[in-house]
C-alpha cells in the first residue's frame, strides 16, 4: 500500500514570522491576555460609555447615596452620580499617559541614540543634560514646572511630564547604543557609505525595540501616576474630568471620613488596574522581541506524545535487563 508523504511546514518569513510567533505567544500567555484585556477594556469603556453615562456633572438631591441599582457606584456629597464620573475620566486619564509617554519616548530616542551613535562632544554634551535632569526629583521639578507656567490643560500637563520623564530612557537607550555601534552589520553599513540616520533607523532602532517598547510603557505608567499626585495636590484643572481630579474632589470633601468609600475606591482602583494591565503587556512582550527572555513550552500534544514514547520503550528497556 503505497504512502502519502506529508506535505512539509511551509514557515513564515520575514513580518509573517514575527506575526506567527506573536500569534503563538498570545495564546499561550496568559499574562499577555489579562493584561491586554484590562487595557482595552478601559479603553472601549471610555469611548463608548462616555455618550451613554451623559453629563457627570448634573447635582441631584440623592447625596452621599450608597451604590444601588439607580447609582452603581453611589453619588457625591452634591449628589453627582460616580460611576459617569468614573467613566469620562476614564479616555482624558489614558490620554495623558499614552501622550506623555509617547513624547518621552521620542525625545529619549534621540538624545540616547542619537548621542550613543555620533560620540564626541554631542554625546557628552547629551549625556550631560540627561544627568542633570535625571538627579533633580521629577515629582517636585513638575510642581515647579506647573506652577510657574500655569499649565493646567491636557495638552500643557502631557509636555510637562514628558518633558521630565525622558531621561532615565535615554541613559538605557545610550548604554545600549554604545554596546551597538562596534557591530560588524553596523561597521560593514558605516563602511559602505550609508547616512548616520539611515544606520540608526535601520540597523540600531530595531535591535533596541524591546527597551524602547518596555520603556514606553512604564512612561505610561509615570504620567498617569504623576497626573493623579499632581490632582491630589490640586494643581491640575479640576474642571476637566479624570481619575485624578475625582481623587482630589474625594479628598477635599473628606469623602473616606465620612463613610463614602464609592467616591474614593473606584478611581484609585481603576490607576492600579491600568498600571498592572500595561506591567503584564510589557512582561509578555518581552517574551516576543527579546529571544533570551522567551521561555519555552511544549504543546499539549508534544508533552502526549513524549510520555508515550518513553512508556513504549519502558518494557524494551526492562526486557533487555532481564534477558542480561
């Protein structure tokens, strides 16, 4: 009876490659999945419950109401219900930290990658700045900063904290350039004529982007931290809606004094949510653009079929003993 060879894995290449192997790490993380799923929650929670929850604003004489089928996370002292309020300051509260950590990111690139790569004095000279911002404490530098130039819109309060928060990625980006641009496929790019940006962007960037990606979000982190500890001090504007500012509203009208656990909970649980969602996103990540942090973990059937390969030769292996 003739036989029907098996048709041979046909692998993916190039972007296909990476896809398959995120595809493959996505199913069988589940710190990846959790994570992803708590962020695009928040995320679809703030798009599409903004519209529906309606004004968060509107006073009603059911003050300081318990969480009830009519209230679900209960009221205010002015009777504003705390579930709206939870949930549109739910995109402004994302915003900031996505903006914040994405100017970080880049101002970071640049100064550590540019610098690490062209040396001399512009590296020194880079280096230099970095260090000085990075021993001035970045919580008091931003209260200086917002205090002296009155930023209290979204736009302005996403520059400030970027503009605190690049440093420290820029000194890991440097380190990691410097180990960089003595490689041989750098060497051989600078030896064939090749422009200094077209070498960063396409031989170094992508070497280094598992350290910018896990930097990028744990600058994500920093501004959303750093926005809630400027609105508990009150130096954001506390007319726009977010998490922050309904921490500082609870705060001020003593809201944990008077039993009103609803109105303080909620927010400061949602800041710990999101931060630990980015913090298994970024773990899992690891695991996908960095090789020697990627753990490996047979497939159900290979774990199968390996047992029962080792209980076949189980009784050949007893049978030879015996027959010696």
């Amino acid at each position: 009876m003739a036989t029907v060879a098996a048709a041979p894995e046909v692998l993916p290449e190039g972007g296909s490659r990476l896809a398959g192997r995120a595809r493959v790490v996505l199913l069988r993380s589940p710190r990846l999945l959790a994570g992803l799923g708590i962020v695009v929650f928040f995320v679809l929670l703030g798009a599409i419950g903004t519209p529906l929850v309606g004004d968060p604003n509107v006073f009603s004489h059911a003050e300081w109401q318990a969480p009830s089928a009519a209230h679900w996370l209960g009221t205010t002292q002015l009777g504003q219900d705390v579930f709206a309020q939870l949930v549109a300051g739910t995109l402004p509260t994302l915003e900031v930290g996505a903006g914040a950590g994405l100017i970080a990111m880049l101002v970071a690139i640049v100064i550590g990658i540019g610098g690490g790569y062209l040396g001399g004095f512009v590296d020194e000279a880079l280096s230099l700045l970095s260090n000085v911002v990075l021993v001035i404490p970045a919580l008091p530098l931003i209260i200086v900063i917002t205090a002296y130039v009155k930023a209290n819109g979204t736009v302005s309060m996403i520059l400030v904290i970027a503009l605190v928060s690049w440093a420290a990625s820029a000194r890991v980006l440097r380190a990691q350039t410097l180990s960089v641009r003595n490689r041989e496929y750098v060497l051989a790019a600078r030896a064939s004529g090749e422009h200094a940006w077209r070498i960063i962007a396409v031989e170094i960037l992508p070497n280094e982007l598992p350290v910018i990606v896990s930097q990028f979000i744990f600058a994500m982190i920093f501004a959303i931290l750093t926005l809630a500890g400027l609105a508990f001090l009150g130096l954001t504007n506390t007319s726009q809606q977010s998490w922050a500012n309904m921490l500082y509203f609870a705060q001020n009208d003593q809201a944990l004094q008077s039993g009103a656990w609803w109105w303080l909970v909620p927010p400061g649980l949602c800041i710990a949510l999101v931060g630990m969602g980015l913090a298994l996103i970024n773990f899992s990540l690891d695991e996908i653009l960095n090789p020697r942090l990627r753990v490996y973990r047979p497939s159900r059937q290979r774990r199968r079929a390996k047992a029962g390969s080792g209980a076949a030769t189980e009784p050949a292996a007893a049978r030879a003993g015996s027959g010696a």
